[in-house]
C-alpha cells in the first residue's frame, strides 16, 4: 500500500488532497462586538460501520464468548447487506485495485486496523474485539494459520480470493506418519473455492467453520476482518502456521481414520513462521468509529 487508507476526497491509497482556504475579507467598519459560540463538530462515521461496532460490543463480552446463532445472523446482515467500501473510505478506482498493477516477486500483505478494544474492568473484559483491513495484491498469500478460541467473520470487500479452510477431525490426536520428530494431524476440508466481492460473509468458530483458513489474492483484494477476541499470546491466543498434505500422501494404518464418504480431508503440519507471513502495518485513515457509553 502507499502509506495509508485514502480519505474521502482522494485519488489513490496514501494520497489525500488538500483542503482549501477561503480568501479571508478585512471589513473595517466597526461593528458592536458578539462573542462566536463555536457548536461541536460531530463527526460523520457511516451508519453501517457504526451499527458494526456497537453489534460487535454487544457479542464479545470477553475471552471465551462464542456468539449465539443470532448474533451470527445480526453481524452477518450489517456486514453483507450495509458494508461497503466506501463505508472504511476504500473505492475499487484506488489504484492498488488496479488489475494491471506490476506483481512484484514476492508481493507483501499490508493490514491496518480500524479499531481494537480490550475494555476491562478489574479482571472482567466488558468487551473485546477487534476490526482490521487486510490488503492483499495480485498473488498476494496469508499461510494457512488458525485461530485459536476465537470467532472470526471475513467480509470480502473489493476483488477476487481463493480460500482454502480446514477443521481438525480430533484436534487431541497427531500421526507420526512422517516417522519424524514433527507430527500431522488429520483435518477436514471445509472450503476450497474461488470468491468474488460482493459475496456471503464467512465465519468461523473455535472449533468449527474452517477455523484454519488461507488467503490466496487472484486480483488485488480488501477483506475486513471481525476478531473477537483479538490474538493474544499472553492469554494463549497466539498464531500458528501450517502446511497441509493431501490425504493420500501418507497411509492411514491403524492409527489413522477411514474418509467419511462424501468428506474431503487433509493432514496438517504445524511449520515455523513462514516468510510470506510477513505483513506491513499501515495507519487507518477511513471514517472513525463514534465510541459511546456502555
């Protein structure tokens, strides 16, 4: 990205144009003197992006929280029905959305975040979230990781992505198949397709919905992100990576588990930081979200 999200009013990521100044007229007429009471400005934050974080703080109550089925649905609505790109102030004529853009080799993943909150009292989180952007160029990739004790909801707001997601069958059970040090578990393909924006929001749960996803970017793409709680590694949240295999790449035996008719699988390697995990931050200059008062 070119330094940041664009403002309203700009051509291209990172580029905000000016504001103009009105030519300042000297009046030397006296006139009795009236104090100017100055009124609040109120910043414009749009409706959908506001209804998003006070539907968010109303499901995340904390580390733990696994949002019922109508929260799902609530989130899912505002997110697929009200957001729009223009509502983080992105616009498909950015130049980083440009299809002809140049790839360069080994294209990095940029994120910024829009909001983040771990609003607690005492010990108690009243809340906890977070909100980012990822964008991704052509060919751009985020590894297969997971998501550990976390609900996740993936809106795609401009281009075209391949996703790839995985849930463990038995999380608790790892097959020496390599006969090495490192072990495989078995996993259940979950999705494996091509999405274009504007299309359904995906979610997944702590241990269902394709928690172990990757991003593979076909045209440059924006994916907003709903994290809750955030990742955390002091409270166990942190992120690993993995290299999946084909199910047939390694004999089952007996300590294996027949396929399921119907069920694709895969064996999974948990592997160190891949290279390509690597994202730069930039800073969000989108709309604000309002926080309000609980």
């Amino acid at each position: 990205m070119e330094g940041g999200l664009v403002e309203q009013g700009g051509d291209r990521v990172g580029h905000v144009n000016k504001v103009g100044y009105g030519k300042r007229v000297i009046v030397k007429k006296r006139k009795p003197y009236h104090r100017r009471v100055h009124k609040k400005t109120i910043p414009k934050v749009p409706k959908a992006l506001q209804e998003l974080f006070l539907s968010c703080r109303e499901t995340f109550k904390g580390p733990g929280t696994v949002p019922s089925s109508q929260d799902v649905q609530k989130l899912c609505h505002i997110l697929a029905d009200g957001m729009k790109p223009e509502d983080v102030g992105l616009r498909s004529d950015l130049q980083f959305f440009n299809p002809e853009n140049i790839v360069k080799e080994n294209p990095r993943v940029t994120y910024t975040t829009v909001y983040r909150c771990e609003n607690f009292s005492g010990t108690y989180f009243l809340f906890h979230m977070e909100l980012c952007i990822f964008f991704l160029p052509a060919k751009g990739v985020i590894p297969l990781h997971n998501h550990p004790g976390m609900t996740v909801f993936s809106k795609l707001l401009l281009g075209q992505m391949h996703i790839k997601s995985y849930d463990w069958v038995d999380p608790e059970v790892s097959y020496n198949l390599l006969h090495q040090p490192s072990h495989l578990k078995l996993a259940r393909l979950k999705a494996n397709d091509v999405f274009t924006a504007p299309c359904d929001t995906s979610v997944l749960y702590p241990k269902s919905g394709g928690n172990i996803h990757e991003f593979t970017a076909i045209t440059p793409c924006a994916v907003l992100d709903v994290l809750g709680p955030p990742y955390s590694k002091e409270d166990g949240r942190d992120c690993s990576y993995y290299r999946d295999h084909h199910y047939d790449a390694f004999p089952y035996g007996e300590n294996g588990k027949e396929k399921e008719e119907n069920d694709s699988y895969g064996w999974l390697e948990e592997i160190e930081m891949p290279e390509n995990s690597q994202m730069d931050g930039i800073e969000y200059l989108g709309p604000q979200i309002i926080e309000t008062a609980l």
